[in-house]
C-alpha cells in the first residue's frame, strides 16, 4: 500500500445519496483475477452509454472537475463488498472520498486500499459541494496527520475523525496482513485454549 | 454481566484486543468464492506466506457460472478463467472446492447451512456481503474485502473494531400471505439503506422464532441492506432440528457437548443495545420495492411517495425516472416482464416449494419469462425428487442450474435493459440484473403469483 501523507488537490462533485458499489463498479466488470484496471470502468454505467460514448452529463466526463478528491453523497458505499469499488476509484487516481456517511465494509475495504474515506458533516458536507459547483478550480487540502480537510480560500478546516491505528497504518503505507501475521503465537495460544471447536 | 448475544460470540473469539481499541478476531470458518478470492491469494503468494488454516476454509464457484449445461466447459472466457482461477488456487493450497458439477456446489450462502458448516457460536466470514445469511443459526457471520480474505488466509483474524449492537423485534403473528421476506423488506423500508450502518442486528420477538430456518436465513441474509455488518438470531429447539445430521455438523458426544454450550447463547435479560426497533407483525403486509435500492420497499397495495426529505429529492428521483415509475403512483396493474426466483435470499428447498404449490396446475402469463434458479445442487436434486421440477415445467416455469445468476448477472442470465423483473433476491440497484433493468424485489410467493397473472396485482386476492 502506498503511504498517505498529505492531498493538495480540487474536487470533483457527485451529490447523490446511496451510491452503491454496483454503480461504482458493476459487476460484469469483476471478472478480472488482479486489482489493477478498474478504473476504466469506474462508476461505466452513469458515464458511458451502451455503445460506450461517454454521457457528456456525467461529472467524470466534464471538463469543469478534476482533482483526486471525489464528493459524494451520504451513505457511500453501500450495498455489495466488492473491495474493487474501492481499486476501482483508486486506479481512477481518487486518493480520498468526502461524504457524509459510508457504508462499513467499502470505508474498511478503502482503508485497505489507501483510499481515505473522509466523513464530514451533512451541513459541511453541502457546502463543500456548492463550493466545488460554484468554483471547481476551489483548492482542497487532505491533511492526514492533521486530520483535516481544508478549504484555503475559505480559511476554514473540518476536521475528521480516523482510527488511530488505521490512521498510522496509511501514512506508513502499512497493513494489516503484516500486523496479524505477527500475532501467531497469540492466535496458536488461543486455539490450544478453545473450550470447544467442532 | 448482562450480555447481548452478539457479545457473547464476539468475545469467544478475541484473541487479544490492542491499545487504539481494536480487537484481534479469530475466525473459524471461511468460504471464498471465485470472484473476490483470486487477488488474496495473489497477495498471499506474493508474500510467500502460506494458508494458516485451510482445513478451515471452504471454496465454492457460485457467482460466475452458467445455469444452462454445467457438465460442459464455461463458454464465457473471463468466466471460465476465474472459476479455472479458483480451481488452481484451491489444488495448490489445499482447500476443499466444491466446484462446479460437484454435488454439493451451490451459492456459498446457501451451502454452509446445509452442509451443517454453519453453526451457532461461531464466527463466519466470506468475501461477500450476505454472508449475513448465515447469522439465522446464532453465528457471527459477515462480509468482508478481498484484502481482509486475503488476512484471514495468513491468519485465520482479523482486526476489527467491535460493531454496537442494534436489536429489532417484531412481534405477533404474520398475517396469510405474508413471509419473512416481507417482514425484512418491510423493516428494511423503515429504516432505510443507511439505518443499521455500524451496528449488530439481532432479531427477536415471537414472528421471528416462528420463522423456519430458512425464513430466518432471509431475514438475517438482508440485514447489509440496511447497511448492518451483519444480523443473528438465537439459536433455539428450530436451529437444532435443522443442523442436527447434516454432514459436518459435531456427532455424538461432541454434539451433546455442542449443544450444551449453544444453549447459553442468547441475550441476557437485561442486556442493553445501543439501538432497539419493536414492529408489530400484524402491520406487515406483503411488499414489494419500486426504486433503486432495497430501502425503497412499500406494500404491494401501496403508492410510491409523492414527498421526499429536502436534500434527497434528487437522488429520489432520478430513481424514479430509472424505473419508469412516478411519484405517488400505484404500482397494482404494471405489465412485468420477468421472474427471476433464486439468490441466497431465496432459492430454498422451502422456496421452491412455496412457489410449486402455488403454481401447480397454472399457467405463467405468455409474455412472461420466469425462471427458477435453485441455491444449490442439493436444492435442485430435492426439487426432482419431490416432482417440483415437473410442476414448474408443466406451469412454464424454467428450472436452470444452481449459482447467483440473475441477482447480480455476472454470467449470461440478464435481464434486457428497461424490462421489469420481480425477482426474489435482494438488490434493486440500477444495473444490478443487467445494465438498464429494472427489479423489483419481492418475495417468492409474490414473484410466483406476479408471474402467473403478468402484472402486479394484489396477492391477497389470489392465494390458493
Ligand atoms: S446470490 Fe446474489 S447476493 Fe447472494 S451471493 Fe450470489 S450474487 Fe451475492
């Protein structure tokens, strides 16, 4: 996992609540046996129609938004498990997601991934959206130590709330792989002193 | 200490907890499938780490396949190449497959229970989101990402933060017609996508414990639609009859021992929840949903609503406009185009049985198409042994080979773009049955009657 310091960048506008990882990535494109790649279909069936013109409506496709910092809608995430959301908008180049909400397994599934699921509040949440709308070129930065998400133009930082352990996991790029994998005395320990295993 | 059941499970399983509050959590069992599985074992390798436990691992292809000719080679190469995937992964590492032709393939969810592999007490995970299924038998049961598939792999743990728990009772007695996929889709459009995110269901209450097994497995199988880590149910005299003999369910001794201890599990008296919902069954009335996601659900006779919270218009909306549907408009009389009974939300002996019963002796509506796609091999050898499959045939029902299929159309089973579809699984998202259709959820003796009269009608009216 690469490591997550800090984010100078824009953002680019999604406010639609609910967004399911079925939108993000569908699931005919999950056939693939490796994690890279997903980007190209990120959110494909908002931004291409069936004869794979992109639709000009589609935020991905304006040439008003850029930057790696996606704003979306409360409850993101949601529905099926698939981590290849999070590759997906990863490999896009999204380093971090604002919203209000997130769904458990995708804010879990992006932490994993080095995606930072950044939650703010629904009113903050808001008027990062129609400031981004309003000036698209507004400057955003994602400061990880700080815990903060800040807005220059408006001298104004949200802070955001982040595991501690998580929180130090991406900005030394480690995981959790390493971690457990160093607790086996432990893990052998506790299956010799199971009551009952069937 | 007055003890939630959750907890009771969750903290059987710690193996240590650490300084930021996170918990080491030992699993024991593990099902992969070939879709979220092959880039953990890539991980693994890559690391030049082996399985830790593989004993403890089962390995099913499910999402991917073709429901027509099994016994031939996966035509869909990228398909065929995953499922080939899995099939390497599992001989190299040693893990049990039961692939595809095997006897007891099926959809993951669908053959743990039955293989007596889930079982109360026990902690389950599957790189999959309604591994929530498996809670109906007082299992800590949930989905995780490929990277965690790939933890428990090296670790048989995970490192997790404890979920607060969320108890939703319903008490009283369903009325004729409704089901527990009624009662789930209705408290799932009560809370609504986000409702439980964070949170432990546990179900309880007197139309809960009357649920058969299977009625539980959909009940606890929806709870992530809410956005629940997981749901559970406690184990009781109905668990016991279902696991009791099934193949890798503990013997003898070992079940007597079993059972002794599954009898503690249960929520103490006074054990608090940081959430509790109380409905009352008599209100539930048979639903079915008319948007975008699960959340979206109200009853068959109802209207869709003509207001919305400020904020959500938008969103709200360009749902309805995905599904041709408009604001407080009643969806009795809608034309539909496909059935689709199946998923891990019910493709159940005890489904395919609901739906043969009604349908016996009756015609589907000509422009309907409706196919049947039984969980498991073992569903579908019982379905031919109790003549089900002949009643289907004779009422123009097409029974197909068991896999997820239409629930999320990763192989060829799709449903054509802005075709209606009453399917019995458990997502509506747009594209999710293929790009551009349109689902409706319903429960199986819903889909059963909707494709027998061709539209949406009022089923209270129609039953046997
Ligand atoms: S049937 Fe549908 S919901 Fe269930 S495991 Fe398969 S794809 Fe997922």
């Amino acid at each position: 996992m690469e490591k997550f310091q800090t984010l100078h960048t824009t953002g680019v506008p999604l406010p639609l609540e609910n967004i399911d990882t079925d939108q993000i990535i569908p699931a005919r494109f999950l056939k693939a046996t490796t994690r890279e790649g997903f980007g190209t279909n990120l959110f494909c069936d908002w931004r291409y129609r069936a004869d794979g013109t992109p639709k000009a409506d589609f935020v991905l496709n304006s040439p008003r938004y850029a930057g790696q910092v996606l704003v979306a809608g409360k409850n993101f995430g949601c529905g099926s498990s698939r981590e290849h959301a999070a590759w997906a908008l990863y490999d896009a180049g999204f380093r971090a997601v604002v919203s209000s909400y997130f769904a458990d397994i995708f804010r879990g599934n992006a932490l994993n991934t080095g995606l930072l699921p950044l939650q703010v509040s629904d009113a903050e949440l808001a008027r990062l959206l129609a400031g981004i709308e309003a000036d698209p070129q507004l400057a955003l930065v994602v400061d990880l130590p700080a815990q903060t998400l800040q807005v220059p133009a408006w001298g104004a930082a949200f802070g955001f709330a982040i595991d501690a352990y998580k929180k130090e996991c991406l900005i030394n790029g480690y995981d959790d792989i390493d971690f457990l994998v160093n607790q086996k005395p432990a893990i052998e320990a506790y299956e010799q002193q199971r009551a009952w295993a069937w | 200490m007055a003890t939630t059941l959750f907890d009771k499970i969750w903290d059987a399983h710690v193996v240590r907890s650490i300084a930021s509050g996170q918990e080491v959590v030992y699993i024991d069992r593990h099902l992969i499938h070939e879709v979220t599985s092959p880039q953990a074992f890539d991980e693994i390798a890559a690391r030049g780490l082996p399985l830790f436990r593989p004993g403890q691992m089962l390995a099913t292809a499910d999402h991917n396949v073709p429901t027509l000719h099994q016994d031939q080679p996966i035509r869909e190469p990228l398909s065929r190449s995953q499922v080939d995937k899995l099939t390497e992964n599992c001989q190299k590492y040693g893990v049990e497959l039961y692939g595809l032709g095997h006897q007891r393939q099926g959809i993951v969810h669908v053959i743990g229970p039955e293989l007596g592999l889930t079982l109360p007490g026990t902690t389950i995970v599957c790189g999959d989101s309604h591994t929530s299924t498996h809670g109906a038998f007082g299992a800590v049961a949930f989905g995780i990402g490929t990277s965690q598939v790939a933890q428990v792999m090296a670790s048989q743990c995970l490192l997790l933060n404890r979920p607060q728990r969320m108890r939703i009772s319903v008490e009283g007695e369903l009325q004729r017609g409704v089901t527990a996929k009624d009662l789930i889709l209705y408290v799932i459009a009560q809370l609504g996508t986000g409702g439980a995110t964070g949170h432990f269901v546990e179900y309880a209450g007197s139309a809960v414990r009357a649920l058969s097994m299977e009625g539980r497995m959909t009940v606890c199988n929806m709870s992530i639609e809410m956005g629940a880590r997981g749901g559970l149910i406690a184990p009781d005299a109905t668990t016991l009859a279902y696991v009791a003999g099934r193949p890798f369910a503990p013997k003898g001794a070992d079940w007597e021992k079993a059972v002794a201890y599954w009898q503690t599990l249960y929520s103490d008296a006074d054990a608090a929840f940081e959430t509790e919902y109380t409905f009352d069954a008599q209100q539930i009335t048979p639903m079915i949903t008319y948007g975008t996601n699960p959340g979206m659900g109200i009853p068959l006779t109802g209207h869709v609503p003509s207001e919305v919270p400020e904020g959500e218009a938008e969103s709200f909306d360009k749902s309805l406009k995905y599904m041709g549907f408009e604001r407080g408009e009643s969806l009795l009389g809608k034309q539909i185009d496909y059935v689709f009974i199946g998923s891990c939300t019910n493709s159940r002996i005890e489904d395919l049985r609901t739906v043969a019963a009604y349908v016996q002796g009756k015609q589907k509506a000509g422009h309907v198409e409706a196919i049947i796609v039984p969980g498991s091999k073992q569903v579908e050898q019982q379905a031919i042994a109790e003549g089900i499959d002949k009643i289907f045939a004779a009422a123009g029902f097409e029974l197909r080979e068991p896999g997820c299929s239409a629930c999320l159309a990763m192989n060829e089973d799709k449903i054509p773009a802005g075709a209606y579809c009453v399917a019995t699984s458990n997502r509506n998202f747009e594209g999710r049955q293929g790009p551009g259709s349109r689902t409706l959820l319903a429960s199986p003796l819903v889909a059963a009657i909707t494709a027998v009269q061709g539209r949406i009608v009022d089923i209270t009216k129609y039953l046997n």
